[in-house]
C-alpha cells in the first residue's frame, strides 16, 4: 500500500535505520488506518526467540487466578516459552477483542478462564481459534454449547463436604454468600449446599441464600444482612462461595466486632495468604490453584503436539477442608 519494500516499513515500525520522512509519515498513517499489528511469531522466526502462549483470565489480583498464573508462568519457564496475560473484567468484548488479537499473532494456543456472562458469541470466539490451529483449554469455568478440554474443581462436591463438617460441629442455622445465578459453578456450589442440609434434614430458609457478585463488597453486604436477622433466623455459620467474598466476610465481621470462630464460624474459598497473620479462625476450601495452571498448561501441550486428537479431556480436581 505504501508502495515500498518490506525492509523499509521494519525499519519505520522497529525505528531502526534512515527512512524518509515523507515515506515514514505514509507508512506510519497507513498502519494506524488498517488497524495492522506485526506478529509476534514472524518476529519469533527471525529472532530465534521462544514460543507463546495466551493466558486470558477475568483479573489478574484475585488470589485465585494469581496462582494459576504462577502454575502457568513455571511451566511455560521450564520449556523455555513466553505467556501474553490478558486480563477481561468478565467483559465479553473485550474478551472477543483479546482473542482475536492472540489469533493475530498466531499463539500457540490458548489458556481462558472464560468471562462469567458469555454468550453465543464466547463459543464462536474460541471454535474460530480452534479452526485457525490454535487449540483452547478452559480453566475453573466450562461453558454450554462448546466441546473444549478444560481444567475444572468439583465445586458441588466441595460445598457439601465443606457443609457436612460445619454440621458435624454443631451448626445448623448455615448461611451462603453465593455465586451469580448466571454462574455454572455457582449453580454446583448451591446444589452442595442444598443437598447436604436437606440430607441432614435442615430446613433452609430463604433468608440464609445471599446471591452475591465476586466482590469483596458483596461478602461485606450479605454478612450484614444475615447479622441484621431475627435472632431465630441468624446465622451462626456462613460460607463465602469466593475468595472475594471470604474478603468481604471478614471484613464485616472485623469491623462488627463479632469474633470468627467464636461468635460465628466462617468457611470460604482458598486460603488468601494473610488470614493465618491476622489471627482470623476460618476454614477455608482449598482448591490445587497452582496445580490447575501447571495442569492446564500440560494440557494445552498436549493439544499442541498431537492437534489430531480428537476425544475431549475434561479433568475434575478435588478439594481439601482445613483451618487456618
């Protein structure tokens, strides 16, 4: 388009070398014009450096999803290749975005946790990198419509452990912080809940079932409101569906002056680093995060070398029920 040799747009888009500037003003209007990006595999070809891979995940600061990049990140070191995070915000555009920029650049493959409201469209997303040769693996959420390898927890069954050992201390009134109807594994946590309390013969009350978002603010809230209570319908025992909401709890439950553990038993999702230095007495479900990313990583390894595999691989891990 700008009628020159390839050398000579290198040279404009890497800075190197002498270029005219009626030239470089050309070359430079015609890339912003196109929307056109180098890809980072021919610069890979002629530089000799690694391979890549993408790793798409809704956040970057969540406990949870840190480790799964750490599990990632140490596997992908160990075969000398790089990892291009990106970070959604549950957004589906941009998460539509991020793919097809990955499929630009023609990655390897694909590592996604995809965004908690996907439609349509999330599926179609991946299936047209999957056609383009760039297998996909999903990590923590599966979703409808779509036959991909994923890495995922058995979220109902660690609900209804985490629930049956909060009975066997004596409990009955226990609450839940849950997830966002709209999500799947939300879906199984509740089904954990519901079916060990009515196992037990524990009526549930609607007033115990908060449905909250993956936010610290949303724990806050519903430990709040269940505090705000009767006296006959409050809770002595609540579990945060989230690490987020586990947060949250804490939070409420620190400024509200009721000790946890004492007071009230608090249960939650991962062990977020700092609850044992701060002297707080919860159990929390432990989900093998770093073991999820190196597993997935593996996974996508897999796909890579033998793309003609045809039989999908859906790995379910189990979870472990401590204090700390």
């Amino acid at each position: 388009m700008a009628g020159v040799s390839v050398s000579t747009v290198s040279r404009v888009i890497n800075d190197s070398g002498y270029v005219k500037e009626e030239k470089k003003d050309l070359i430079k209007r015609i890339i912003a014009e196109t929307g056109y990006r180098p890809s980072a595999v021919a610069r890979n070809l002629t530089d000799n450096s690694s391979d890549t891979i993408g790793l798409v995940m809704p956040e970057r600061v969540n406990p949870f999803f840190m480790k799964i990049y750490d599990g990632v990140a140490g596997k992908a070191d160990e075969r000398q290749m790089s990892v291009l995070f990106f970070a959604t915000a549950d957004d589906e555009e941009r998460q539509t975005e991020i793919l097809e920029y990955l499929k630009s650049q023609r990655v390897r493959g694909v590592l996604i946790t995809p965004g908690l409201y996907y439609t349509e469209h999330t599926v179609e997303s991946l299936k047209r990198l999957e056609d383009s040769g760039i297998p996909v693996v999903l990590i923590d959420r599966n979703i409808e419509g779509g036959a991909f390898d994923a890495i995922l927890i058995n979220n109902r069954d660690a609900v209804y452990n985490a629930v049956k050992s909060i009975i066997a201390s004596g409990h009955r009134k226990i609450a839940v912080v849950a997830c966002p109807d709209r999500s799947r594994k939300g879906t199984a946590k509740l089904d954990g809940y519901k079916d060990c309390m009515n196992e037990a013969g524990i009526e549930i009350k609607k007033e115990w079932i908060y449905e909250g978002e993956f936010t610290p603010l949303s724990g806050y809230e519903a430990c709040e409101y269940f505090m705000g209570l009767k006296e006959e319908l409050r809770p002595t025992a609540v579990i945060a569906f989230s690490s987020s909401g586990l947060i949250g709890s804490m939070k409420f439950f620190n400024e509200s002056g009721l000790r946890i553990g004492k007071d009230v038993k608090l249960v939650g999702f991962d062990d977020i680093g700092t609850v044992a230095d701060i002297g707080f007495d919860v159990t929390v479900i432990e989900r093998p995060m770093k073991i999820m990313g190196e597993m997935a990583f593996e996974l996508l390894m897999e796909k890579i070398h033998d793309p003609s595999r045809g039989k999908i691989k859906e790995i379910i891990l189990s979870t472990q029920i401590r204090s700390v």
